[in-house]
C-alpha cells in the first residue's frame, strides 16, 4: 500500500470542503486519507499526483477496454474533434455505429443511442411498462441497474439482510426513494425457479418486466444456471412480460454479440454497455418484426 501520497491527501482537503467526501461517486471513495487523486494515464496504468505508479484493473469501470491514450484511438477521437463536437444532430457516423452493432449483436434490429446506464435502464423500463400497459417490474437481489429509484432495491446489503428467500425481504438502497415506488419493484434471488414462479403465479399479470445482467456482476460475477435464462424467457412469453437484459458489463466483451451469444438468449430489450472512450448502451427490442434498441 503506498502511502506516501502528500499531494493526493492535499487534494482531497480542498476538495471536500466543495464535494461530498472530495469524490464523485461512491465508486471513488476509498476512505478518509485514501482517496486517490490522478494525474495522468498511459496503457494499463495510472500515475497519481505524488507521481505513484499504480496498475489499473478498474478501466474506467470498463469503457477503457484498449488502455489509456491508445494512440490510434486518440487520434480518431481528434480528427472528429476538428469537425465539432456535441452538435445536437445526427452524423453519418452514428449509423455506421449502428450498423455495426445489429451485425454484431443476433436478435437486434433498432438501436438508439443515450448518454449513460442509467438512462439506458430507466428508458428501457419506462418502454415496457408502455407496451403492456402494466407497472411493476422484477429485478434480482444484489443487482444493479443504476442509479434511479425503481431498480436501488435490493443492491447494496448483504445477503443476510434478505431474510427467507421463499419470501424475500426488499431493502432500498438508500434514503430518499419514495415509499409510492416501492411496491412498484419485486425482488427475487438469482437462479431459484422457484420462488420465480411463485412470483409469477401472484403477480406476473401485473409485471411489465424482468431486468437482469445475465450474469450479476455487483457483487463478483455470479453465473445463471444451466437454463436459467431461457427460464426467464419462457416465462415472460408466458405472462407477456418484456426481458430487459442489462449488458452494461457483459456486452461485447463475454462474446462480439454479448449475451445473446454466449448463452443464445434473446432478450426484448437489451442495455449494451461500456465501449471504449464513452459508454455506448442499446435496449433492443428483439420480438421478431417489432425490434427496438436503445443505446448510450
């Protein structure tokens, strides 16, 4: 551990007398006397204002998949630099971008692009709850979805918290939610058929969706079993539920296609996920003849 870090401990003084704990997000926050403060990145490392050398394994939280200052990346993002940025309307290069993803991507066929996870989710859900006319939405415990209140149950606490896993307790995530979205969001644990079906068999007539990463990544990598998401997916074929897959970490990196390859799942909607530089997310509609994407 280094600990010869001055000007990093500097910072962080000034910074927290103008920023909540001298970050901004929780993902940065280290502790008190720890927080690290960054000059500069090259390749797979980073170099923070003491001049400490550090590994980076983070990545940006995944976008940075070639490392940092990836010369031939640089000078693509400066060429389009020179013809302006953040116009406000649409360049060839997006559809290209599009077209890129459909052919990467089995199952989607619209793709529209958004500014973070976040939003991708929220519109992903706002979408189903549109199309089935219903409001309640499934998710699984110890998932993350971002950071608006319909998916921050059930994310944070340990696993004790959850109580009987026949009848599973739902714990916000932090002060603020209001109690009216409460009973607008189910939570189940991942991989237990059975408690799903139960679930089911009680609400799925009101439930507008199921989100899920298909593999939960908030807590380690968590793997569904053998089946478990073609389970979902039978199911909402069932009841009439939209699949949203949350693809923000596994999208082209567990296969080019992502999910949907790897497994062979299609989802309704899918949130595709971190690329490199800046996050590019797309909820695809995947229903044969009525696919939408959604992308950031």
């Amino acid at each position: 551990m280094i600990t010869n870090r001055p000007k990093s401990r500097a910072l962080e003084e000034r910074a927290s007398e103008i920023i909540p704990q001298g970050v901004h997000s929780q993902s940065r926050y280290w502790g008190i006397g720890k927080n690290l403060y960054v000059e500069k990145a090259k390749g797979s490392h980073v170099w923070d204002v003491d001049g400490n050398r550090y590994i980076d394994y983070r990545l940006a939280f995944g976008p940075v998949i070639l490392g940092y200052a990836f010369d031939e990346v640089d000078e693509k993002v400066y060429e389009w630099m020179r013809k302006g940025v953040t116009i406000g309307l649409t360049k060839e290069l997006e559809i290209q971008a599009v077209e890129k993803i459909i052919a990467l991507c089995p199952g989607v066929e619209m793709v529209r692009f958004v500014n973070s996870g976040t939003e991708a989710t929220m519109q992903s859900i706002r979408l189903a709850r549109a199309y089935t006319g219903r409001e309640k939405i499934i998710k699984f415990e110890g998932g993350y979805h971002g950071s608006h209140d319909y998916v921050l149950f059930s994310t944070y606490a340990p696993p004790s918290a959850y109580g009987n896993r026949l009848n599973p307790i739902k714990i916000a995530a932090s002060s603020g939610i209001p109690s009216a979205v409460y009973d607008l969001t189910i939570t189940v644990p991942f991989n237990d058929r059975e408690v799903m079906e139960n679930t089911l068999k009680r609400s799925g007539h009101e439930v507008a969706a199921i989100i899920t990463e298909p593999n939960l990544g908030n807590f380690g990598s968590v793997e569904p079993d053998p089946g478990f998401l073609n389970f979902l997916r039978e199911k909402c074929n069932e009841y009439g539920i939209l699949l949203i897959l949350d693809e923000v970490k596994t999208g082209f990196r567990i296969a080019p296609g992502g999910a949907t390859e790897f497994y062979g799942i299609f989802p309704d909607l899918n949130d595709i996920c971190k690329i490199n530089r800046k996050w590019l997310s797309c909820c695809s509609f995947c229903r044969p003849k009525e696919s939408y994407v959604h992308c950031w």
